[in-house]
C-alpha cells in the first residue's frame, strides 16, 4: 500500500491527541500526492487540513511544531534545522560506501512495501570515522535524497550544566523528531554515547546514556535517526546495538583524492599535475584537500596570477604533512625536507617553483649533500 508510513504517523498522531504529528504528515502525505501528479486528492487533504487549524486551533498552535524546541534555562534552541534541494551535495566516497548509502536510502523509500509485508522497518544509520572525512556532508546528502528536513541536534545547548536537564532536552528533542517529518541527525555522538564503565564520567553523564537509550527505542517506526563520531571507541557498547546500519568512512584513497582535486580545481590542472597532486595529498582528510585548494584558488585570483601554479598546491599540502616543521630554518634546511619527503613529487622543478630557486642551485645543493 502507497504511503502507508505517513497513513500510520496520522493514526498513531490522532490516537495520542498529538496535533503536531497529524498536521506534520498529512502535509507530507498531500505534498507525495502532488508530486505523483495526484492534484484532486491533495487539494483535498490540505483543504480539510487548513479547516481544522481555522475551527480547531489556536492562533498560537496553526504553526504547529515547525519550530524545533529549546533549553528551558538559556532558551537556546536544541537544534538547527536545514532543507537541502535535491542534487545540492556533492560527495565522493569510494563504491563500497556509495552502495551502502543508496541500500539506506532505498531502504528508506521501500518503507511502504516493507511495513505492509509486515517487515520489520528502523531507519538508522550510524557513521563513525577520523574527522574531515566526509560524514556532516554524507548526512546532508542522504537528507537531500529522501527531500526531508535535517534537524540537527545542537550539543552546545543540549547538554546542560543543570541536573537532569540534559535528560529532558534529550526527551524533547526526540518528540520533535518523532511529530515532525525529519532526519534527526546527532553528531559528535561520543559526547552523550559515552561508556557507563568509564570511571572518570560522572554518575549523572552516565544518567544521560540511559535516558539516550531509552529515547532511541521509544522513537516512531519510521522516524530517520543518523548519528556521526570521530571516536567510536569512546560509545556504550548498547548504542551499536541502536543502529540498524553502520558505516565506516576513512580518509580518501587516491582514486577518490583524484575525484576532489579534479572537481575543486575544475580545470586549473592537467591531468598529470592531478596525479601528482593527488600522490601529494595522501594521507589527509577530505576537509584539508577542499580547504586547500580552495585557498589555493583564492590567492590565484587575489593575486591576478597568469597561470595556476601546482608547486602552490603541492607546498600546501607539504605544510599539512610536515606541520612540526612550518618550513622554519635555513633555506637549504626547507628544501631538504621536502625532498626527503617524497622526491618523486617534489622534484627539482617544483622545488625550484616553491622556493624560486633554480634548478643549477638544487642540483648542486645535493651533490654537496651526497658528497
């Protein structure tokens, strides 16, 4: 049966009292019915919809829950929620993350089919990696694929200095979740997933895992639960057991760096500067690639550069690599460092470029070094 998760978030909505659930699905059942080119029966559906707020509701209430909740003592609002358009992100995995991401987001679509053959359905995702790595744009993605709103959950606000409050921003950021069509996504998760056999935690943080816990189970069927850590180490063992789906995303190969460089770039390099530059770049996250080359891109505008230079790129990127060093010393020190470093990249010509040198100057200064 067609849009069976929304008929059942209506009927659970009702059978509660909870006004928000039933305004927040019936709109997303008439905006499916007017995709699908159902006209008639979403006309209806918002009619009856827009009657009830006029007969039924307060002024206060015809907005219903579109606003996400806030902490009871700074009022600081629990989360920050963002409509991303379809085809808006652009993200590079290798194949074996890809597929695990469309198997969830397929997942999510095929919800009708699953809950009318009575399959069990728990739409949750768990990411876990080195930070830069791509999980932040991985869930904006996912959102911009199922057209769902992102609520993501604010820690800064969320865990509260007061005793017991945490627990209930926990609770009241759920029950938004659960009354509103969303992706509810929770990062940096190890902040509230902790260890309870942690001894350096305190008795009232281990409080807020069980209260965690227990929001996680009573959460709505079909409501979208994706979590990110850079420390997955640091989670209660009980939280894995949360997740329906798990993804590791480590820093990205070469073929992946090629990807980024290619697409950041666009065509600042040919194609052998880009094999290059991708050898150059391994080892770093995606965040420090994009974050490169664009500030690569900005100084070649700024500074009205004729041609783009790689060496511009590739001493960016040895800066991240060696960044005990900061290229602090003699001149000849600098250059040794980066030869030492990788000569296959950093060759005489690019060395030449970085350190506007010659290459007479650098072949000498190494037949001294070997002599």
């Amino acid at each position: 049966m067609e849009h069976l998760p929304e008929i059942l978030k209506i009927i659970n909505g009702a059978l509660n009292s909870d006004i928000d659930k039933v305004a927040s699905y019936t709109t997303l059942l008439a905006d499916k019915l007017e995709k699908e080119g159902a006209m008639g029966a979403s006309k209806k559906i918002r009619t009856a919809l827009d009657q009830s707020r006029t007969q039924k509701l307060s002024p206060a209430s015809i907005g219903f829950r579109n606003n996400v909740p806030v902490d009871n003592e700074s009022k600081l609002s629990l989360a920050d929620k963002l409509y991303i358009e379809k085809g808006q992100i652009k993200v590079f995995f290798d194949n074996e993350i890809q597929e695990k991401c469309d198997c969830f987001v397929n997942y999510i679509k095929s919800s009708d089919k699953l809950l009318s053959q009575g399959v069990d359905f728990s739409p949750s995702l768990l990411l876990y990696g080195p930070p830069g790595c791509g999980k932040t744009e991985l869930v904006k993605y996912i959102a911009s694929e199922l057209e769902l709103p992102l609520v993501t959950a604010r820690l800064d606000s969320l865990i509260s200095s007061f005793l017991g409050s945490t627990a209930k921003n926990i609770r009241g950021l759920f029950d938004f979740a659960n009354s509103n069509p969303c992706i509810l996504f929770l990062d940096e998760f190890d902040a509230i997933a902790k260890l309870r056999d942690d001894q350096h935690e305190l008795g009232e943080l281990k409080r807020v895992v069980v209260s965690l816990l227990q929001n996680i189970d009573m959460l709505d069927q079909q409501t979208i639960l994706i979590a990110a850590t850079n420390h997955d180490h640091l989670l209660d063992p009980a939280i894995w057991r949360r997740f329906t789906y798990k993804i590791f995303i480590d820093k990205p190969n070469e073929l992946i760096r090629e990807d980024m460089l290619a697409f950041f770039l666009e065509s600042f390099l040919d194609k052998k500067d880009l094999k290059i530059s991708a050898n150059a770049c391994e080892g770093l996250s995606g965040a420090e690639i994009k974050e490169i080359c664009n500030e690569t891109k900005r100084q070649y505008v700024v500074n009205d550069q004729s041609c783009f230079k790689t060496s511009e790129l590739l001493k960016r990127f040895a800066e991240v690599h060696l960044a005990s060093i900061k290229f602090s010393g003699e001149l000849e020190d600098k250059i040794k460092q980066l030869r030492s470093f990788n000569s296959k990249i950093y060759t005489y010509r690019h060395l030449a470029d970085i350190f506007d040198v010659s290459t007479g100057y650098l072949s000498k200064l190494f037949k001294e070094e070997e002599a």
